[in-house]
C-alpha cells in the first residue's frame, strides 16, 4: 500500500502551483509557459507519487538557480527559491523519499514505467489545462454590438494586450465622450490577449472578421512593450503592414498607441536598464513604424514620461511594474481619447472612478478639436488642458497635455475619417 505523502510535500506542490500562477498571470501567454506548466505538473505528480528521481532532480534544480539568482538580482527569486528547497530537505521528506530496505515493497520495472508515463501524461495535460484556462478568454470585449448597428459615431478598434484592455480602458474612452457636453458618440471596441504581441494576432481568423463586419472609422494598433522596444523587428513591421493593410480595406485610418515603458525597464534584456531607456527605445522603434505605415501615433507613452519626470513618485503601474494600475489606464484613456476626437479630455464629467481631485481642467491654451460642418477643425486659441493625478502620497501632480501636440480627428458626413 503506498504511502500518503507528508504535509511539507504537499505544502511544496501548493507554494510551486502558486508561484507558478503569478508567474503566468504577470507575464502573459508565452509558448514558454505552456511547457513550463507542463513540466511542473509533472514534477508536482511525480512528488506525490513518491519518485525519489525526481525529487532528487528538483533539489539539484532548486539548487542551481539558488546559486544563480543572487547575480541577476532577483531576491523574489532567492527568496521563493529558499522556501521551495527547505521544504524539500525537511525530515518528512527525506524520509518519504528514502529508499524501502523491503524488496518486496519496491515496484516492479513494469511499475516504474507506468508511473514515469503517469508523470509524463499528467505534466502534459495539466500543461494544456493551465493555459487553457487562463488565456482563453474572449479576447472581444466593448461596444461590438453599438458598433454594428447603423447609429451615427466614431467606430474604433483597438488591438494590442494589456495596456488596453486593464482596468476596462475602453469603457474609459467612451465615458470620457459620454460626460463630454456635445461630443459625437464613440464606439470603442478591444480585441486583446494579455501579453499578446502583433504577430500573434495578425493571421487570427476572429480578428480579420471582426475586420470586415464593422466599418471601423479607426484601428488602434499596440504592439507589444519589450517588442517595440528592441528595435522593431521585422516580424513588427510585417505584422503592422498586414493590419494595416486589413484596416483600410474596413475603410478605417490607423493609429499607433505609443506604450509605456516599465516601472523598472526591461530587465530581461538587461539587469541595468531603466525606465527612461526603455521608453526612449520605444519612442525610436515607434517613430520607425509609424513612418513605415505613415501613421499617426497617441503619444501615451511620452505622456506617462512627462508624468513621472514631473513628479517621479507618481504610481501608474500594477504592483508588477508592468501592466497600468486604474489611474495609468485612465491617463492613457484620457491621452487616447484626445488624440482621436481633439476634444478636452478633462473637461469630461467622468473622472475614471478616482478622486474628482485626480481628474480636472485647468486654464490656459492647447489644440483642441471644435465640431464644425461634420469634421474636426484644431483651434489653438482655446483653453489648455491641465490633467490632476494624485500620488500614493497624496500630492497631485498636473500634466499638460498640450505639449503633446495632440492631433483632431472627426466623423464626416458620410461616416469616413477626417483628420486635421
């Protein structure tokens, strides 16, 4: 009769399976990710069937990266590391795993095999379930049903990850042009998969349909963060030349939304990068690909950098660093917002759900879009926009938004796209 496994193997398998969701979730589906679940879920099944192999295997593995983790800095690691490993030698364990001085109660090869085969067919499915589970949802979200019908407005796609899909962003656009006094409706639809980059999507059959249904008057392109910033590689182009090309045969004019960079930079390419680095290789990768598909760009990234180097305690940014909290989602609506309509964002009711102190209008002068004859028309003589963030700290910071040089775009009167 085999034996049950003690409590610091099964506390082992939860702290492994918790790891591995927040690795999952933070970091978005990535091919890699599929066969790391794989081989946990095998790891975690071998453990519990009490395979001295493979906890042996996993105390050497454990060990290496405690030895490596400390150079590349990262003490989450070290720290998950130490846990993972002391629960392995504990006394429970090694005594689970110590070999029976009974032969009779060794396993026969046929046995062995079977059980190696449990681990190998049992570390694939759970592999499959995994990311199955977590990134198959509906990447469609919006107002897809507002957008299809015949009502008068301004139809926009947007196609990226997260940065626009957190925090329903989209629902913030469309907000913002609900609480502004006589603004044409817009219709925002997202079509996006957390950690999802251009080439991933650009062959998708779901997206070239929601292509075709829609006369789409705009398709907002967002390409991935760590992507853009190394220098747009060919794939970027040639994913973006195809969209592109798909959104004008919907009759629609494409924009690139320009990301931000991360709290930290980009420390999978190196342990020294910051933030400003990354969001200046951004800039450069984005201009490239804007003047490759001759499109416009809604400068979010450059309106999160004039944030944080106004006031460098501003908290845009989830806990990971990576992905916009509610008040970086609501700055980019609200930068998104402007560039497609050249309206005020902040003379907007709606605020994002913050503090009314976060969201407000100030006096001065920027490029504002005035509704005239059907088309969007810049008038530079009206007031500026002065967009209020409060911090962690409580101190608000006030962004202008006018030294962004935001563009008007309209409606015609039969539906196509102006831009001024």
């Amino acid at each position: 009769m085999r034996r049950r496994p003690p409590v610091t193997v099964v506390a082992f398998i939860a702290l492994l399976a918790i790891l591995l969701l927040i690795i999952l979730l933070s970091g978005g589906p990535q091919p890699v990710w599929f066969v790391g679940c794989a081989i946990i879920g095998g790891v975690c099944v071998g453990l519990y069937l009490g395979l001295r192999s493979v906890w042996l295997g996993s105390i050497a593995f454990l060990s290496v990266n405690l030895l490596t983790a400390p150079f590349a800095q990262a003490w989450g690691a070290v720290v998950s590391t130490i846990a993972l490993l002391t629960l392995l030698v504990l006394p429970p364990t090694r005594r689970y795993f110590r070999p029976s001085a009974d032969a009779n109660r060794r396993p026969s090869r046929g046995g062995r095999v079977a059980r190696m085969t449990a681990v190998v067919v049992a570390g694939v499915l759970l592999g499959v379930l995994a990311t199955a589970l977590l990134f198959s949802p509906d990447p469609i979200a919006g107002d897809l049903d507002q957008a299809r019908s015949d009502r008068p407005g301004l139809r926009v796609l947007l196609i990226g990850n997260a940065l626009v899909s957190d925090n329903s962003m989209p629902s913030m656009v469309r907000q913002l042009e609900a609480g502004s006094a006589g603004s044409d409706p817009i219709f925002v639809v997202r079509y996006a998969r957390r950690g999802s980059k251009l080439s991933d999507v650009v062959d998708d059959d779901k997206l070239t349909d929601l292509l075709a249904e829609v006369r789409w008057n705009v398709v907002v392109l967002q390409e991935h963060s760590q992507v853009i910033a190394r220098n747009a590689d060919r794939e970027t182009f040639a994913a973006a030349t195809d969209l592109e090309r798909l959104a004008r045969g919907a009759g629609a004019t494409t924009l690139l939304l320009s990301n931000p960079g991360y709290a930290q930079g980009d420390r999978d390419l190196s342990d020294r990068d910051t933030r400003a680095a990354m969001q200046a290789r951004i800039g450069e990768g984005g201009a490239q690909l804007a003047a490759r598909l001759t499109a416009r760009v809604a400068p979010v990234g450059q309106a999160w950098e004039d944030a944080l180097s106004s006031q460098p305690g501003l908290d845009l940014w989830q806990s990971d660093g990576i992905r916009p909290n509610r008040a970086g989602s609501y700055l980019t609506a609200c930068v998104l917002y402007a560039t497609l309509t050249g309206e005020d964002p902040t003379a907007s009711s709606y605020t994002g759900g913050l503090d009314a102190a976060q969201a407000q209008a100030a006096g001065g002068r920027v490029e504002c879009g005035a509704r005239e004859r059907g088309r969007s028309v810049a008038r530079p003589e009206q007031a500026r926009s002065l967009l209020a963030l409060r911090d962690s700290d409580d101190n608000v910071l006030v962004l202008d938004l006018a030294a962004i040089r935001l563009g008007a775009v309209g409606v015609g009167q039969d539906g196509g796209m102006l831009a001024v």
